[in-house]
C-alpha cells in the first residue's frame, strides 16, 4: 500500500514539474555509470598514470641512453682542418708541411656520430626508482580509496534523493489533509458554527503546507542536481527519480568496529611515507661513487652523408662528486625531514581515523535510538489526530488544536523518516571507515 501511495505521489509531482526529464535510476545503475565518468576518479586515474610514467623514467638506470648526430663544417682554422683531414684518413706527407699546417686551404668535413651511455653502478638511482615504484603504488591505492568513498558518496546522494520524494509525498499528503479540513471549516463557517479566526488559521496552515511543499520539491531537484553531478552528466531539464523507496524501517546488524591496517588510504600513506624515505637513501648515496660505459661509432668524409672513413671509441668512468659546496648536504637533510614529517603525518592520520571511527560508531548507536523513539513519537501523533480530528467532527474540538495536532504528525513522520536517512548512512559511513 506505502509503494502504491509513492508511486502515486510521485506521479502527481512529475506534472508538476513543467514537462521536464524524468528518468528512474536504481542505485546499481548510479554506481555502475559513476565509475565510467565521475570525474573524481578520472582525476586520481590520471594522477595514477603521471606516477607510472615518472617510475618509468627510473628506467634510465639499466637502459643506456643512444644519440645519433650528423654534423657538416668548413675551417681553416689549423688545428681543425689538419684534425679533420686525420679523421677522414686523407692525410698525405705533403700535408706535414709547415706553411700548409699554418696556413691551411679551406677544409671541409662530415661527420656521422652515434653515442652511448651506459650506467652500470648508481646507488642513488636505484634508491631513486624504489622510491618512484612506492609513489606510483600510493596514487594507486588512493584511487581505489576514492572510489570506495564515492560509493559511500553515491548511497548518500541516492538515498538523500529518496528521502526528498519522501517527504513531498508526506506534505501532498499533510496538504491534502489540510486542505479537506480547509472545506469542512468553511461548512463550518457557513452555517455560523465557527468564528472568522478559525477560518483564517486553517487557511494560514494550508499556505504554510503549501510553501514547505515547494521547498520540499526544489530539494528533489537539488538532489537530483548532485546525483548528476556524481555521474557527470547534464543537469539541465533532468530529473531522478529513484526505482527503489525509502524504506521506513532500519536493519541492525552486527558492524566491525576496529581500524583496519589494510584500509587503502592508511596503506597509501604507509606507501608515501615509504618513498621519502627512499627519496632519503637516495640523496644520502649521492656521497658514493658511480660507475657509467660509453661509447660512439663516427663516420667521417669530406661529402655530405659519406662513410669513407670510420672508427669507434668505448670507455668507462668512475666518478666521485667529493664536494659540491654542501649541496647534496643540505639536499639529504631536507630528504631527512620530509622522510620523518611523513611518518608523523601517518601516524597523526591513523590516530585521527581511529578517533572519527570511535565517534561515528557512537553516532549510530545515537542514530539507532533516535529511529526508535521518532517512530513512537510518529505513532503518537498519528492516534492523537485521529482522535482530535474525529472529536473536531464532533464539534468537541477547537480548530487551533487540530491544526496543533496535524502539525505535529507532519512534523513527526519527516523527523522519522530524516532518522531513518541518519541511521543508513552513519551505517555506511562505519563500513567505509573499517573497510
């Protein structure tokens, strides 16, 4: 009977809504299309791909880095023209003559030249890529957090949008009350059985309905708005409408309430705090010694793009950065302290979840005591207006009562059903927090 009622009243209020899109929407359907587009997750995906890449750069310290070079010039400059005959293998004896030496013809060379560098010890950036691999973990185990919270986001949007169909259906029904006693005072009123002020407080009571009533549906729409927010999707001329009602009614149920170790953001700021120091190690090795290959192959003519001559040069080098005016000092100090002001900022975070865990499991007892009670209050008030309204009829009641009466039981059911909502989603804000 409550479902047909809804639908009914939902019905009602969709004329009302100047032929504007009405879609309905279950709540698998909002989770499955908030994946796809929520722009809050394409934001951490991206976050997520910038760090892969910038792991991938780490992998300049196993690859080694190749150039090509094609380079043409004309001297006649000594050194140069005599250096270049020598690389093209061009020189002759007549060549070794000082006034050609001195005062050479105009020369000119090509040069094609592939380099290599090959690293083959470097301590820091080894440390340099573990660090990167935990930053690129950590944007990963964010994105899976948030989308863990935008699950908890979207069971509070969608059941925010059924408690407001809810409570319009409440006051159509509180106004449609008012409203037929609206006509029974007039009769009233007609046949002199009732002074003017009775009728001008029914007729105040019914603007006042009336005006709640409007608020009641500008907050369908507000909801309506966010929801399409969270599914990225235009809000212009839509509306939701949830497939599911708002049940009236709370499930208990058993919940875990300690801090889990493994929750994704707690393990993301492990991973953070992981790659300063890694970050650290990795400045302190700027004291060690690194040990690199290189090599080039060179083609040398006197002609454009020719190879007429050719040679290749390998090499190794060790090299000890033994002072650099306190830089790489200072450079691990800092990395020292954002390495220890990470740790004290997991920690802070892990004490801080535990304490909004701790409140939000007493919220829903809270919560939990707050539906029992506004549901006998709703109860109540029922029994005391129809009690009220069938001795009005009577003519033992004073109007002012009545309209005190229905008040209060229009009041009690949306206190009850706003209880309701709390109970829910406190529920899932505790699930989400132990996750």
């Amino acid at each position: 009977m409550k479902k047909i009622y809804y639908v009914a009243s939902f019905l009602l209020f969709a004329l009302a809504l100047n032929a504007q899109d009405t879609l309905a929407i279950t709540k698998a359907d909002v989770i499955s299309k908030v994946k796809e587009g929520n722009l809050q997750i394409k934001i951490a995906e991206k976050n997520v791909q910038a760090a892969k890449a910038d792991y991938r750069q780490s992998n300049a310290i196993f690859l080694p880095n190749i150039t090509a070079s094609h380079t043409g010039i004309v001297t006649t400059n000594p050194l140069m023209a005599f250096g270049s005959k020598l690389n093209q293998e061009i020189l002759t004896q007549a060549d070794f003559n000082p006034a050609l030496l001195n005062n050479p013809d105009q020369t000119q060379n090509f040069a094609t030249k592939f380099e290599f560098q090959q690293p083959l010890i470097n301590v820091d950036g080894f440390y340099g890529r573990q660090a990167a691999k935990a930053k690129m973990e950590a944007y990963q185990l964010q994105t899976e957090r948030t989308k863990e919270y935008l699950e908890l986001e979207i069971n509070k949007a969608y059941m925010q949008l059924q408690l407001a169909y809810k409570a319009v259906g409440v006051l159509q029904k509180a106004e449609s009350t008012a409203k037929a006693n609206l006509k029974l005072v007039e009769n009233y009123f007609k046949n002199g059985m009732l002074q003017k002020t009775d009728l001008l407080n029914v007729q105040v009571r019914v603007n006042e309905i009336s005006n709640q009533l409007q608020y009641a549906k500008s907050n369908v729409q507000n909801a309506s708005d966010y929801l399409a927010f969270l599914l990225n999707e235009d809000t212009n001329g839509k509306v939701y409408m949830p497939s599911e009602d708002l049940d009236s009614q709370i499930s208990i149920e058993k919940l875990e309430t300690s801090l889990s170790e493994n929750r994704k953001d707690i393990q993301a700021m492990q991973k953070s705090t992981e790659a300063y120091q890694k970050m650290m190690l990795s400045s302190k090795s700027g004291f060690l010694p690194r040990l690199n290959a290189f090599g080039s192959y060179e083609l040398y003519d006197q002609h454009i793009f020719a190879t007429a001559a050719k040679g290749y040069l390998l090499g190794a080098q060790l090299s000890w950065n033994l002072f650099d005016g306190y830089k790489t000092i200072g450079k691990t100090e800092k990395a020292k302290a954002d390495f220890q002001k990470a740790e004290v900022e997991a920690d802070q975070y892990k004490k801080q979840s535990q304490l909004e865990l701790n409140k939000t499991v007493r919220q829903l007892k809270d919560a939990e005591n707050k539906v029992n009670l506004s549901k006998l209050a709703l109860e109540q008030s029922q029994e005391a207006f129809r009690i009220r309204e069938n001795r009005f009829k009577q003519g033992l009641e004073k109007t002012t009562d009545l309209l005190l009466s229905e008040t209060q039981m229009a009041q009690k059911e949306l206190e009850h059903l706003q209880a309701v909502f709390e109970y829910n989603f406190t529920k899932s804000y505790v699930q989400f927090l132990t996750k």
